[in-house]
C-alpha cells in the first residue's frame, strides 16, 4: 500500500460537524482543523470519529462531505464528569500553568479513563491493521495506549492543541503516570511548541522512565518521535475574504460607528481565564490614566465568544470582566464615547474579518495560549502590510511571530508601554514588521501544518 492510499483516521472529542437539531441536519463547523483535513480524509477515504455534541442522544454513523462519520455516545452524566468536569476543571487548567487552581477528583477521572475507553473501542471497530490512527487532544489522552492493546493499525499520531505543563505543574496530578502512559502509546507525538515538547520530555524521562532526548523517546522497546508542528490557517482564504469591497465597505462601516476614532484596538477570544483579557483592559486604562490626551483617540473592541458556560469558573471570569468594562467606562468615558466597547456573542466569519480590517492594533494577550489563531488570522488579513501585533510571549504563536510587539502581559506597565508605542508605530515599521509577520503565517498555514503531522505517520 502507497502512503497516498493510506486511510486516515480522526479520533477527536467532537465530530467535525454540528447537530441542528431544529432543521434536523448536520452542519459542518467552522474552523481550520476541518477544513485542513477535510480533502484528506476526502482523498484517502478517511474516517472521522466524536462525539455528536448532544449528550444522551444515539446517533448511527453516517457520510457528510465525503467522509465517514462516526459518532460515539456520552450520556448527560458522562459530558459532566468527563468533559465539565475532568478536562475542563482538571486537564485545562492544568495545562495552562495553573492560572487557576486545577480540581483532583476521582469521581472525573473513572469518567475520563471510561469515555477514553469508549472512544477506543469504537475507533477499534473501524481500524484496520493498515490503517494510520490519529488522536486529537487532551480530551483523548489515554486512547493511544488503548488503540495499540485493541489494534494492529499501522500507526498511532497524537496532537496537542494546548501547551504541555512543566513537570513541576505536571507533577501534581495523582494520575500522571497513567496519562503519560497513555500518550506513549503513540508512534508519533506532536506539539504546538518546542516549549510544550520539552516539558512532555522530561516528564517522561522523570516520572515514568522513558529513555531518550527532546525528539526520540525509548518506551516498552518502542521508538515514540516527539514533534513540534505548530498549527497554521488557512491563510489565502483569510487574504481573499480581508480583501473583498464588501469586507473593506463593512470595516469602514465599524471604525464609523466607532466614532471614527484615530486608533481602533481589537481584541477577539473565546471568553476563557486563559485569554488574558482582563490585564489588556487594565493596561489601556494605565495608558489613558498616563496619556490623558489619548482618550476618544484610541477605543479598544473587545469581542467575547461565550465558552464553557457550564463550567463555573468560566460564568465568574464572564462577571468579573463585564465588572471591569463598566468600571473602566464609568471612570474614564466621556458620554457617546467609551474606551472599551464589547460583545459577548460569536461574530459571523465575514464580520470577524471586518473587524481585522478595521484594527490598528491587535491585542492578544493570553496567559499562556497552545497556539492562538487569532493573532495569525490578524496577521493574513493585513495583506497591505499596515496594522500592528501586541502578542504574549505565553502564546505558542510568539515562538514563530517574532516580528510582533512581544509582551508578558503581567506586567502592566510593560503592556501599557507596548500599546503607546504601537498607537504611535510608523507606517514603516508597520510595513517592516507586518511583511515579514505575513511571510511567516503563509509559509507555516494550516495546510503545511497537516503534511508535518501526517508525513511520519505514513501519509502523504
Ligand atoms: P482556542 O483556545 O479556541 O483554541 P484560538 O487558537 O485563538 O483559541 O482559536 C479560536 C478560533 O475561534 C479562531 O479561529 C477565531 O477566529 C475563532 N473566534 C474567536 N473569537 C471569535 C468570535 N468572537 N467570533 C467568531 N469566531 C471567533 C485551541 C487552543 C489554541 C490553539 C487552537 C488550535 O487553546 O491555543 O491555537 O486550539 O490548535
């Protein structure tokens, strides 16, 4: 069999389509992950396995796009222990430096151990010994070591979408040993970052005894190849839609109902502790405290795509940053003219992309941050060169986007510091550093991406 008749097969928590449940239809979701993998499971006859979205629901496999679809049960109990509860109250926090305090709860982790098994024992259905196996995320860490006890497939691929721990954070959970166990069971295991595959390295090395270095671990008589590929987008599509007259006639039309401010600073994440939105908004205050002259010159947008409302910490992080919008516009708005406007919805793709095109500024300012896609979408809209990007250091994307404004956004001062000098940043440097920004982005898209992850597994 020829790499290119391989068949690929997904296993993710969610299925690359959505339940409508009104229209009673399937409906793909938007995103780069679907859309990078969407012609190859097209071309190799691949399979996509998940989770439907609606819990206690059956639904019998099925074909959308040209790929199989292969959807696996979780009852209402499951989604709260599982997903509520051990990987968004355990596992993400974690991951992401402990900004918030991680919960260790036996009674979520059987859940998680069981619905990975779950998930395993459907893909072991579908798998054949020629077959090449790849596993997203950390919903899914256990599956590798299960597919290679209940298969013969050809060969295992773990992606991380999120950053791995140092192991002194890592260290603390009670089932460490197992997950890493879980993860080797993989061939091949890749990561966003050099930082995150360093840190899975030495937890390894340190807590389970594998044998090895930062790229080629030893691990049952296995060679497991540790990865970095950091995900990209899809950047000519981004460059298309930016330069459409009707994106160009709708970003006029937002910087208009702005008030046609001199600067217009954008922010857009999911509405998640991890984004750092609340120290950007902090920071734009310092810096009108400090430049008073600035104020009804430069607004910041800030839009909040609602996330997780099941969980609690995400419903405190909602009040406690529309605490600070209205604070922060109470203390410094003059009427008809606030610092901060915000939205808490999820903007339509072709409204998104206005919205960057309306931006002089981009702020993304995650505590730590996988990737972040934002920035890189920002980046491929401005296919003139002009704009400037603030981005965290803690963001995967600052190992690559070197040419932005780099920041640690704890530091205030050091924020504050940053946006005066990008509200005052020439069209040159603009120019300069957007250029090279861009070059970056297009060459490391999301296509590039998936030929990096899939190459070692055997496909091509
Ligand atoms: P996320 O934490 O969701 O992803 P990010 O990489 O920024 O973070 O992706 C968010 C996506 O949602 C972007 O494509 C963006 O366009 C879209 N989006 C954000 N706000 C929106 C809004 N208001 N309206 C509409 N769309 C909006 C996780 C990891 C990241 C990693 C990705 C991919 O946490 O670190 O980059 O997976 O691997």
């Amino acid at each position: 069999m020829t790499p290119s008749e391989r068949r690929a097969v997904v296993i993710a928590n969610r299925l690359p389509v959505a339940w409508n449940g009104k229209k009673k239809e399937w409906k793909t979701s938007p995103g780069g992950l679907v859309s990078a993998l969407t012609p190859i499971l097209q071309e190799t006859k691949g399979v996509w396995i998940g989770w439907s979205g609606v819990p206690d629901r059956e639904f019998e496999p099925f074909d959308h796009s040209g790929i199989r679809q292969v959807p696996v049960f979780l009852s209402q109990e499951e989604y709260e222990s599982f997903y509520v509860g051990f990987c968004n109250g355990t596992l993400w926090p974690l991951y992401h430096d402990a900004v918030r305090e991680p919960q260790f709860h036996r009674h979520w982790w059987r859940p998680y151990r069981d619905v990975n098994q779950k998930f395993a024992e459907t893909a072991a259905k579908t798998l054949t010994s020629e077959d090449v196996a790849w596993v997203q995320d950390y919903q899914l860490q256990l599956v590798p070591k299960m597919l290679r006890e209940l298969t013969t497939v050809h060969r295992i691929g773990f992606y991380l979408h999120i950053p791995f721990p140092p192991v002194e954070l890592f260290a603390k959970m009670p089932w460490r040993g197992d997950v890493l166990e879980g993860l080797l069971g993989a061939d091949v295991l890749a990561f966003q970052s050099r930082s995150s595959r360093t840190n899975f390295s030495v937890a390894a090395r340190e807590l389970v005894g594998a044998r090895g270095s930062t790229r080629l671990l030893e691990w049952e008589g296995r060679e497991i190849i540790l990865q970095v590929a950091p995900i990209g987008i899809d950047t000519t599509m981004f460059k298309r839609h930016a330069s459409s007259e009707v994106t160009l006639a709708t970003a006029e039309l937002i910087r208009s109902r702005l008030g046609d401010p001199k600067i217009v600073v954008l922010g857009v994440d999911r509405l998640d502790y991890t984004k750092g939105i609340d120290l950007r908004m902090r920071a734009l205050q310092t810096l009108l405290d400090r430049r008073p002259d600035l104020a009804g010159d430069v607004v910041l947008v800030q839009i909040a795509v609602p996330s997780r409302e099941d969980v609690a910490e995400y419903r405190k992080i909602r009040r406690d940053i529309e605490g600070l919008v209205g604070r922060i516009n109470g203390d410094l708005a003059q009427v008809g003219r606030p610092p901060i406007h915000y939205l808490y919805r999820s903007v339509p793709f072709d409204e998104l992309i206005a919205y960057y095109r309306a931006a002089d500024v981009m702020l993304v300012t995650p505590l730590r941050d996988g990737m972040n896609l934002v920035a890189k979408e920002y980046v491929a809209s401005r296919y003139d060169n002009t704009g400037a990007l603030i981005l965290s250091e803690f963001a995967g994307a600052a190992e690559q986007l070197t040419q932005a404004l780099l920041v640690n956004p704890y530091d205030l001062n050091g924020l504050a510091d940053m946006l005066e000098r990008s509200v005052a940043m020439s069209q040159d440097e603009q120019a300069r550093r957007m250029s090279l920004l861009r070059g970056s982005v297009a060459r490391h898209d999301v296509f590039w991406w998936a030929e990096r992850c899939l190459a070692p597994l055997g496909i091509e």
